[in-house]
C-alpha cells in the first residue's frame, strides 16, 4: 500500500478547496463547448484550465468528459455551467458553478484516483 501525504502535493501557501491534477495522456479529461472540444491541461474539484483557445466556447453550458472510473466504467459526461475565472494568452481558468453534488463527487473521485496514480509512478522512479 502506498501512503501519500496530501500537504506535500500542494505548494507552500496555496489555499484552494481542492487538489488539482494533471489528467494522464493516455486519457485526456475534455470539455465540449459550442466551438469545439479541448483537452484539461489541469482539473480540480472547483475547476480546471483549459488551452487559450477555448475562452470564445465557454460562454453558457459546455460539457465534460472524464475517462472511466470506479463509479462509472463507461466514463462520465457531466454538464457544467462554468465560469471564466482568469484568462492568459496561454490558459484559461475556469471554475465549475451550480455543480451538482454526485457531479463534483465524480470529478474528485478522478481527481482522487490520479493523484494516486502520480504518487505511485514516483514512488516506482525512487525504487529504480
């Protein structure tokens, strides 16, 4: 069994209400908007960013995809009214609002098995 201490993942002073991950490349987490779908670059319980060029596409409900997991082995679609928390010329922030309890349960629950997952893989690098 691996142990994972959660104040190590996140940085010095960081306040946010919930983890946030990286999705594995193998299985993209997207968001389907009105213009398109765009790859997560990262996701939290609370939110995600997205690449730049999603911000014209996230006016109104979009929808987002996560890969299969314990509580769904066909993977979820969940949909999401959001808004644009912050925006660069390289990202977007964006925070999910009026989130349905089960929805934002799913989304940490992914979350959750992802962190486990990079726990695992650098547990596995140190071993090496």
């Amino acid at each position: 069994m691996i142990r994972v201490d959660l104040g190590k993942l996140v940085k010095d002073g960081d306040r946010r209400n919930y983890f946030r991950v990286c999705p594995a490349a193998a299985e993209p987490v997207v968001i389907k908007t009105s213009i398109g779908e765009f790859k997560i670059i990262e996701i939290s319980g609370g939110g995600c960013r997205l690449p730049a060029a999603a911000a014209p596409g996230l006016k109104g409900s979009v929808v987002l995809e996560l890969p299969a997991g314990k509580k769904s082995a066909k993977g979820s679609r969940i949909p999401l009214q959001v808004r644009v928390a912050n925006h660069s010329v390289e990202s977007v922030g964006v925070e999910f609002i009026e989130l349905a309890k089960s929805h934002r349960e799913l989304i940490c629950d992914y979350v959750l098995r992802r962190e486990i997952e990079l726990a695992r893989q650098k547990r596995a690098q140190k071993l090496q």
